[in-house]
C-alpha cells in the first residue's frame, strides 16, 4: 500500500511514452505509454503488421516481437527496406540469392530487436523469451509486439463464448505483462465480418470479440486506394485513456504507405478538422 507521494517514487517508467515518428497520431494526443497495453485493430491486408514493424524499427529502442502471422524472411526484408530507404523487392531478392552482406550493418543498428517466429506462442514461450531477453541484455524490452493475438495458444476453446473469455483473459494477462516489464504491449487484432475489406472508419465495436475493456489505447485502421498504386492508411484513436479518442473511428491520422520502402510517411500538418472543432 503506497501514498500519492511514495506512488511517484516507485513508478519507475510508467507511463513514459516511447519514441515513435507518428506527428499526426501525437497531435491527437496518441502515445504509446510504457506499462500500458495496446491493440492496434484491422482487416487483413490493410497494414496493421507494417505499422507495428515501422514503430518497432523507427523508435530504435529495445524490442521483443513476436512475429506469429509474418515469416522470418518476410520481416527481416521489410524491415531492411524501413530502416535503410531501399526497394522492398530488391532486399528481399539479395536476401533469398543469399547475397545480403550489404545490409548487414544497417541491420546490426538494431541489434537489440529480436524476434520470435512461432506459429503458435504459448504464454509460457512468450515468458521463456522475455527471461531470455532480460538475460542477455540485462533490461527488459520497452516494446512487446504479439503479432496477432489470435496466434497465442491459451489453450483448447470450444466455442464463440469460450473464444471470447480466452481473448479477454489474454489480454488481462498482456496489460499484467506491461505492468511487470513496464514495457508497452502492442497487441495486433482483427476486426468482425463486416468491416473485414478495411475500406471505411472501423468503430470500436468493431473489434473482433470485443475485447477492449482492458487495453488502455485502441487504435483501428482502414485503407484508402488512390488508384495510382497507393495506399493510404488511417489510423483512428477509437479508445485513448490518457487523451482524445472518437469510438465511431472517424477520426484519424493518415499515412501514405511508399510501396518501395514500406515507410509510413505523413500527410496530415494540421489536426484533423473533427479534432480541431
């Protein structure tokens, strides 16, 4: 039991933001806060891999990622091409002909982001790896990204309801996490049936299970195709504890995906209308 004041004195880092280049997401009062879970919420296909790469990768700070939906090649060539600015295709081509040496130090730039690759994680896996990590580098992760949730193996569930509880409890057991690691968990999620094509605002109720008691930050994404070869990415705030959030997701940062080198680059210079009215 702590006063206000002791309170202060223990909380280490929580509640410290970590580093991330998401201007637009920031002036809508979004951060991804140290001892805080997150879901960031999509179809598939619209981006919610490629943005937790980029905030992984862009904020350089030590990362634990566990990559269940994304291969090993997949990741290490998408990340190559955030980090260094090079064609996504070329890297991947040079990492599969095995001529990949060119790359290698800009890789070793980030050489405290490790990654697991299993399908199907347990919980006592993803402890394993996190005692692992504090082992090696003497800290624990600031960042944890599970990539998706869905992936992690809780256990046979029998039905919908059962389905339900088992995502609810892990992310009980995900926010646990972030208070003892005082990392930020970064949960990765899919959407219900109808808004599966990611192509209009994604409302809070729009998460799959509903799972989004616990998490104290949910963000959804939708995609706008240009027809010229791009997309768009928009990043709705649809539940924020620790600033401004609209439910229905109509409001949002927005991103252009470059296809090249799978950066996210920003649109918006002004907050969004809705927000500044």
């Amino acid at each position: 039991m702590f006063s206000l004041t002791q309170s202060v004195r223990i909380r280490g880092a929580a509640g410290e933001p970590i580093p991330n280049t998401f201007k637009s997401l920031k002036r809508l009062e979004v951060e991804f806060r140290r001892s805080e879970l997150s879901l960031v919420v999509a179809g598939p296909g619209t981006g919610k891999s490629l943005f937790a790469l980029f905030l992984a990768m862009t904020a350089n700070i030590p990362v634990l990622y566990f990559s269940a939906d994304s291969s090993a090649a997949t990741q290490v060539a998408r990340a190559t091409a955030m980090i260094t600015g090079d064609d996504s295709k070329a890297v991947k081509k040079a990492l599969l002909e095995g001529d990949f040496e060119e790359y290698e130090k800009a890789l070793g730039t980030r050489w405290w982001s490790r990654f697991n690759f299993s399908a199907k994680p347990t919980p006592k896996e993803i402890e394993m790896h996190l005692l692992c990590y504090l082992e090696v580098f003497g800290c624990a992760p600031h960042l944890i990204v599970v990539d998706n949730i869905t992936n992690v193996d809780t256990g046979a569930v029998g039905d919908a309801e059962s389905y339900t509880f088992s995502l609810e409890g892990l992310c009980e057991y995900l926010s646990e996490m972030a208070r003892e690691t005082m990392a930020h968990v970064l949960g990765l999620h899919h959407v219900t049936g109808p808004h599966s094509d990611g192509l209009t605002p994604i409302p809070l109720s729009g998460v799959k299970g509903q799972v989004h008691r616990v998490p104290a930050l949910v963000i959804t994404l939708h995609k706008e195709i240009d027809g010229m070869n791009s997309r768009i990415i928009h990043a709705s705030p649809v539940k924020n504890r620790e600033g401004f959030e609209d439910s229905s997701g109509n409001t949002f940062a927005s991103f252009r995906l470059n296809r090249s080198n799978l950066r996210l680059e920003e649109l918006d210079e002004e907050l969004p209308g809705v927000f500044a009215a």
